[in-house]
C-alpha cells in the first residue's frame, strides 16, 4: 500500500474521532461532555490509528475486521482514561463482531489456519489475564480480562508472534505509563492507572510489526 493511500484514509478515519467519543460519552456512568482537547486528541489517534491499518493490510478482506478494532479502541480508551472501567456494552459485541470479520476474511483468503489461530490467539490471552486477575486483582480487572480475549483474536489470526509482541508492549507501554505518572505526581504507588490503552497500544504495536 502506497503512504499517501494511507495518508490520506487517516484523514479521512480521523473526522471519525468526533462520533466515537460522543459514543465514549453514552458509556459513562456519569455524563460528560469532552471538551476540545479531547476531541483534537480523539481525532488524531483515530486518524493514526486508521493510517496505520489501512497501510499494513491495503485493500485486503482483513481490512474490515482491523478498522472495528480500531474505531473500539478508541471508545475504550476514553471510557476507561476517564471513569477505570471497559465497558461491556463494547466489548461484548467485539467478541462476536470481530470473529464473524475475520471468519469473512479467512472464507475470502481461505486462510483457515489464520483464524484457528484467531481463536487460539484469543483464548490464550483470556486465560493469562484471567491468571493474572485472580494473582493481582488490583493490576488487572475483568475487564483487561474480556479486552486480552478480543485483542487476542485479533493479534493470534496474524500469527504467535503477534500474540507475543502485542503481551509484551501491553506491560511495557503500562509500565512506562506508570513511571511518568508516578513522576508527575498524577498517582501514588498505592494508586491505579488503566491499563486498557496500553493493552490496545501494544496490540497496534504488534500490528504494524506484523
């Protein structure tokens, strides 16, 4: 895929940012209205984020299925920033949308053994968060927990290494979070930071890597 082809769909992806957080608004237990900071963010991040997808897979059936990964994040990302929480309304959803995707992609490419690795891919995150849910409960929450299931999907349908580099940014880009904000002084070492953002960096981390 040619650069000013992906340029160009971010552009377009980031006017995208706007809608998605007032969806992100709709979640919260309670109601806000972001103001323009937020919104300048939301449709730079969308923008990045669009730019990137359509750059590693083009015109590709996989398309689809990495631009809804895309225009979630960013919902989750202000959902949880601002109240600590993924919601469910989201994420439920994603754990059906996202397979029937890639089920399409797979029956276009008759890359089976792509989505069996989907799926793979899938429980292999849920079973580590949830391990890792059940050790530390104050570090990851079930909702990291139904995240890892979605974000395994789709790392695991390109590949284990994938799955790897996406696990292994998650907690670095989390751990760097964490230093800044504790050097800012924005958390104590008693506080939490949310860590569905850097779950859903390091998942885009590993897509591009992909």
């Amino acid at each position: 895929m040619a650069p000013w082809v992906a340029i160009i769909a971010g552009l377009i992806g980031g006017a995208l940012g706007v809608p998605l957080v007032r969806i992100a608004e709709r979640m919260l237990h309670n109601r806000r209205s972001f103001t323009l900071p937020v919104l300048v963010v939301a449709v730079t991040v969308t923008g990045v984020l669009v730019a990137l997808v359509v750059w590693v897979f083009g015109a590709g059936w996989e398309l689809p299925a990495y631009l809804y990964l895309a225009f979630i994040a960013v919902v989750l990302s202000v959902v949880d920033i601002t109240e600590r929480r993924l919601p469910n309304a989201v994420v439920y959803p994603s754990l059906v949308a996202l397979p029937a995707l890639l089920m399409i992609a797979s029956a276009s490419n008759g890359s089976w053994s792509a989505l069996a690795g989907a799926f793979l891919g899938g429980a292999a995150l849920f079973t580590l968060y949830f391990v890792l849910a059940l050790v530390s409960p104050s570090s990851v929450g079930m909702g990291d927990v139904k995240l890892a299931a979605v974000l395994g999907l789709a790392l695991g349908y390109l590949g284990w290494t994938a799955v790897l580099v996406g696990s292994v940014a998650a907690f670095l880009i989390g751990g760097l979070v964490a230093l800044v904000a504790l050097a800012a002084r924005r958390v104590t070492l008693q506080g939490s930071i949310p860590f569905g953002p850097s779950m859903l960096a390091g998942a885009f981390l590993a897509v591009l890597l992909a």
